[in-house]
C-alpha cells in the first residue's frame, strides 16, 4: 500500500521550528532578514516573490523588497546586490529569476555575497556542496532531501536515480544523495534504456519538466518516488513528471502534484535565511 509524502504537513512543521529559531536569534538582537530582488513584470515571478515576503513575515523575519523596472540596466542591478552584501540587517538576498534579457544572471547571482546566496547557487556554494564542506544549500533539493528523511528509509547503500540533470534540481540532488551514502545513478536525454535504469532504483526523483514521463512499468515495486515536476494541462491542472495514477500503485512512498516537493522550497529558503543569521 502506497504511503503519501505530504510535503505540506512537513513544511507546516519545519515553518514551527524555524519560528522558534527565529524566536531565539531575536532574543540575541538579531532578525533574520531576507532581501528579494524582482527585476520587470513577469506575473509568476511576482507570485512567488509575494509568497517568500508573506512566509517571511508569518515566520516574525524581517522582509526586504526590491522592485526594480525592467529597463534596470546590469550596474544598477549589481550596485544594489553590493549595497545589500554590506547591509547588516540583510542575512539572505534572493534575486528572482529570469532577469530581463539584457542582464546576464550569472554575473548577478556571482555578485552575491555566497554567506547570504539564500538560493545555494553561487560557485562557492555548490563548491562547498560537492567537497562536502557545510554551506547554503539549493532549496529544492534541500527539501527533496527532508521528504526522503519522512520516510525513515536510511539512504545509505541505497541506488538512486535521479532523472534531469539541471544545476537547480538534478545535480545537486544527486550530491546530496551521495553525502547520504546512496549510490547515486542521473540520467538525461541522451541516456540510453533510460527506462530499464530507473527500474533498478529504490529510490526515483524525477526533474526533467516533462509531464508524466516516468511511467509505472519503469518503477520498481517497493520504490521511493520524489516528483520534482510541476506542468500545466491542457485542462489547467498541474501534473508532476510521474504518472500518478501508474506509479502509485507499485511504489511504497511518493510525492504528489502539487502539494509534494512544492511547499518544500519556499520553507527551505526560510530555513537557509535564518542559518545564514545564526552564521553571523
């Protein structure tokens, strides 16, 4: 009998011990504050930079936000990250992505202090990520990692299959899962038999932004199964990369779409913003 990894209730929990963590950081003198950056009108991101703001406010943070035209040009954008690197108050900087066209985003993100790159992208961090040095870690991985600690299945020794290989999900996943002692297989497109390698997974996290492309007889029975994709229907419901429906049945844990490895990264961000203050 398949169990749900309910992404929303651990987030409701993680929000509760990083509220008291807030609580004691305050008692010290210090606020977490997190610095969020929107470069232009692009109505997801405006979306997601109004969820991180509210989570942050609900969690007693302090919320910081920039809202710059999308005519900004590359100096102006960079002087601001600077001007927050040097702010006291400031612990995390989150610049929304994508930036306009004209700004290249890597000159940007590397302009982050990496002590405050809430994110986990900066160079120095996803370094840190792969000599297994402590740092600031990406968020959606962070919190596939807390998914798979729900299940109380030790990783150690275990094969994972992580499809996608992108430098937001897919590879340092695969690192995270290695620092857990797992033997950790990625594939990609140009992977071959892709199906028959995930068949030899206890432990799946598909990322590859394709909807239902892991079909159920590529699971093995018994398998964990982590659903990173979020898509959108022709009907305007969203779908993971698994086939529910298919792999449900066969695997022994697995996420759903949404509600599963979403509400994770918002909370993860959080808990990357108060560390990066108790770093202080």
């Amino acid at each position: 009998m398949v169990q749900m990894i309910d992404g929303k209730a651990v987030a409701q929990r993680l929000k509760q011990e990083i509220k008291a963590r807030v609580e004691d950081l305050k008692e010290k003198g210090i606020t977490p504050g997190l610095a969020t950056i929107l470069v232009g009108e692009d109505p997801a991101s405006h979306v997601y930079v109004k969820n991180k703001n509210a989570t942050c406010q609900e969690l007693g943070m302090r919320s910081l936000h920039h809202h710059l035209p999308a005519s900004t040009t590359e100096e102006a954008l960079l002087k601001l990250v600077h001007d927050l690197n040097d702010d006291s108050q400031v612990h995390g900087i989150l610049v929304q992505l994508p930036l306009p066209k004209h700004i290249h985003s890597e000159k940007i993100l590397e302009a982050i202090n990496p002590l405050k790159d809430v994110d986990g992208f900066h160079p120095v961090n996803v370094g840190n990520l792969v000599i297994g040095r402590p740092g600031l870690r990406p968020c959606t991985p962070y919190g596939v990692m807390k998914l798979l600690e729900e299940t109380k299945i030790p990783l150690a020794g275990k094969h994972a299959v992580v499809v996608g290989r992108s430098n937001i999900v897919g590879k340092p996943v695969a690192l995270m899962l290695l620092a857990a002692n797992a033997t950790v297989t990625v594939c990609h497109s140009q992977t071959k038999n892709i199906e028959q390698v995930v068949r030899q997974a206890d432990i799946v996290v598909a990322a590859v932004g394709k909807t239902h492309f892991v079909r159920g007889s590529w699971v093995k029975p018994g398998a964990v199964v982590i659903d990173v994709g979020i898509n959108r229907l022709p009907n305007g419901k969203l779908a993971g990369d698994v086939h529910f429906e298919e792999v449900a049945p066969i695997a022994s844990w697995i996420t759903p779409v949404p509600g599963g490895v979403g509400p994770m990264t918002i909370i993860m961000l959080m808990a990357n913003t108060v560390e990066a203050a108790e770093m202080v």
